[in-house]
C-alpha cells in the first residue's frame, strides 16, 4: 500500500472512533437497561425514557456540531465530543437515582450527536472521491463494532451481580480516552483549511492524502466552489440547495423509522419475547451485532463499485420483506426462537449492507462546502428526533398492542423509502465533492 494510502487510512481511523463510541454508547443500553429495570423500578413508558433520553441529547449535539465545527474546525470540535464521551461514561456508572443517569446519559447524547456528524464529514472532506465511499463506510464500520462490543461486555458483565450496569456503562471509558489523545495527531480538514484562508496547511494534507497534483486540483476546486456562495444557512434554501437538503433529510428519518435501532436498543428483551432466556437473549444480541459489523464490510466493499442508489434500493426491499416475517413470526408463534433469529439476523445483513453506511455517505457528499457542516448538522438532527420517536414508541407499542404491530409499521415505512429513492435519489459514486455540488447549480 502506498504511503498516501496509509496516511489516510490511519487518518480515517482515528476519526472513526467517534463512531466506535457512538455505537457503543447506544448500545450498551440494550444489555443494562433489563437491570436498571428491576433496580429503579421503572414501568414501560420510564424504560422508554431512560434509553432514550440519549438521543436528545443526540440532537442538540447534531445540531451544534455543524454550526460550530464550521467556526472552530472539524477535529476541534471531536476533541470536544471525547470529553463528554468520557463524563457520560464515567457519570452513567456512578448515578445514585435515575435522575442522576438521566443526566449523563444526556451529556453522553451531546458526544454521540456530534460524532455522528463530525466523524463522517471530516473523513468526506479529507478522502480521495475514487474511495470516498468505501473510507465514509468505515465509520459506519466503527459504529457496528461499537455495537459488537457493547454487546460483548453485556454478556460478559451480564453475571456480574447486582452492579454489573455500571461495569457496562463505565468500560465506554477506556475508548474516548484513546479517541482524545488519537485525534491530537490528525490534522484539520483540508476543505475546511481552504474556506479559513489556510490554504498552504491545506496542500499539505491533501498532498499527504493523495499526490501535489491532486492537492493543487483540489485546492483549485474548492476555491471555485466556495466562490459560488455566500455561505449563510440560508444558502440551504435557495432552489439550487433544496433538493440535496430534502434528499439528506428524508434519508435519514428513513434510516431510522424502518426500525434498526428498535431491533438493537431493544434485542434482548426481544429475544426474551420470543422464548430466549435472559442470558441467552444477551448473547443472541452479540451475533447481531457480529453480523451487522460482517455487512458492513460488504457495503465498504461495494460503495464504489457497485455504487449507492442500487444498494440502497435493494437493501430496502430486503429490509422489507425481513419485517413483514418478522411481525408474522410474532403474531404467529408457530415458529422456534431459532427461525425468529434468522429472520432477525436478514434484516441486520440487509440494513448493514446498505441503509446503515450509504445514508452517512450521501448525507457527508451532497452539500455545498460553506454550509456542509450546518446541513450535515440539520440533517442528523432530523434522524436523531425520527431516533427517538422510535426509540420511545417501540416498547410502548409492544406493550399495549403487539410487537407484530411495530415490526408491520416499520416494513410500510421501507415501502415508502423505496418509492422516494426511486424517484429522488441520484448516483454520487465516483465523483468529486465539487462535482456533485455543481451537479445541483446546473440543475438550478
């Protein structure tokens, strides 16, 4: 492998363990709340509330990342995300009262939502668009083995006595010290260099990551780009913007109410609803998460040969007809836990081939560079409240009508993705950042 290769691959990796700890903070949940349960003595509607305050914390960390980071630079802004990682995990272990939880767990939301936003924007920003797609998917990649891991240390606290919650929640320690004084090491975003008129420190990242030929191609790229805007949000609103914005923004509420994070923040207590013992339910939950990391590397592989728009709609369709079995396997229970388990693990391969990395591809690629950290910022806070609605709902629904009933509404919802995709969603592989962003002047 080339030395540029590994530059920004080594680059790419420390930006991506902001999205190892996103998926681990959220999915620790899965194994501690059953616990937390019978220690706090929390009905349904409190549960839904303990695992999903996080993800208002989500927002206004999505929100704020954008926004900020387009001040303060991309890699500032992450180092800001690891401490709060690092207070929420070590806050979570140590709570007297829900209350106490409830308030880290928010802190802990503010580093998850800036991450989700960061992490993949700033690995857009300093990839070569020939493997943009594939380096984009390693965060998605990162996500997944955070989930793996969460799911690993619940089975393996899981028997750990009364406390063993807080050994959960505290090992998210040990990654967001390491992601802090990784991310001392990496440079700032070349784009964002070049819009903060430092643009000698620009060609040497872009050198490093690719050759002085492209770094002075991507300079002169960026610097036509960025002529073209003013760069106030408002910009998002102009007709050139406006379909990019619409596009970013239904993707990823889409993501969310098809249901992934229903099946991974909940699958224990799925699972115990299918006929699993706890322990057991646990450790299904680690070959979920072993199979959505396994996919995922099927979408790094395929991101940029195969392209996004024909993933995204095949996955979907799969997504689909795996929730329609689903819920019949829950409303009929004429099925073994093992058949509801397979059924289970289709669904994960389809998301994580597809849904799960592309929708943080196209959302890091399509937007204009002045404000791509405003919008990015905007649309992932639109998927963190479309997060929390699912998130808050499912066991409530459960509950009251059926889990069938959950898994039904997700599947129509992958029907109406597949509809939107068709219509709207355009093919980005291969092309530069610039190129897509002129893609929508033209249009205009």
């Amino acid at each position: 492998m080339k030395k540029t290769a590994w530059y920004v691959l080594s680059v790419t990796l420390v930006a991506a363990i902001g999205g190892l700890i996103f998926g681990f903070d959220t999915a620790i949940v899965a194994g501690a709340t059953r616990y937390m349960k019978e220690q706090f003595s929390l009905d349904s509607l409190q549960e839904g509330w303990a695992v999903s305050v996080v993800l208002i914390g989500c927002m206004f960390g999505a929100g704020l990342a954008g926004p900020i980071s387009d001040r303060i630079g991309r890699r500032r802004f992450m180092l800001i995300s690891a401490v709060l990682f690092l207070v929420s995990a070590v806050g979570c272990a140590l709570p007297r009262t829900i209350t106490e939880f409830v308030i880290f767990r928010f802190i802990g939301g503010l580093g998850i939502g800036s991450a989700a936003v960061l992490s993949p924007l700033y690995i857009a920003e300093i990839a070569p668009a020939r493997v943009r797609g594939a380096l984009v998917s390693v965060n998605q990649l990162a996500i997944v083995t955070g989930i793996l891991l969460a799911y690993f240390v619940n089975w393996a606290f899981a028997g750990a006595g009364p406390a063993n919650w807080r050994w959960m929640y505290a090992m998210g320690a040990v990654p967001s010290v390491l992601f802090f004084f990784l991310l001392l090491g990496v440079p700032e975003s070349p784009r964002w260099l070049v819009k903060n008129g430092r643009e000698d420190e620009a060609r040497t990242v872009l050198t490093r990551a690719d050759s002085a030929e492209a770094a002075a191609a991507g300079i002169r790229e960026i610097k036509d780009t960025l002529a073209l805007e003013e760069g106030s949000f408002r910009e998002l609103f102009r007709p050139a913007f406006r379909r990019p914005l619409l596009i970013a923004v239904v993707l990823a509420v889409f993501q969310q109410i098809t249901g992934i994070n229903a099946i991974l923040y909940y699958a224990p207590r799925i699972f115990e609803g299918a006929g699993f013992e706890r322990m057991s339910a646990i450790g299904q939950s680690t070959i979920v998460g072993l199979v959505n990391m396994l996919f995922t590397v099927v979408a790094i592989v395929l991101a940029d040969r195969v392209g996004r728009r024909p993933l995204l709609l095949v996955a979907t369709g799969g997504m689909g007809v795996s929730l329609v079995l689903l819920g019949a396997a829950f409303k009929f229970p004429v099925l073994p836990a093992s058949a509801l388990l397979l059924i289970i693990l289709l669904y994960i391969a389809f998301f994580a081939s597809a849904m799960g990395p592309l929708v943080w591809v196209v959302m890091a690629e399509i937007f204009p560079i002045k404000v791509r950290g405003s919008a990015m910022g905007m649309a992932t806070l639109i998927l963190w409240l479309a997060d929390f609605a699912v998130t808050l709902t499912f066991p409530v629904i459960s509950d009251r009508f059926h889990p069938s009933s959950a898994f039904w509404l997700y599947a129509a919802m992958c029907a109406l993705d597949l509809v939107f995709m068709w219509f709207f969603l355009p093919e980005t592989k291969g092309k530069t950042l610039e190129e897509i962003e002129r893609r929508w002047l033209k249009a205009a």
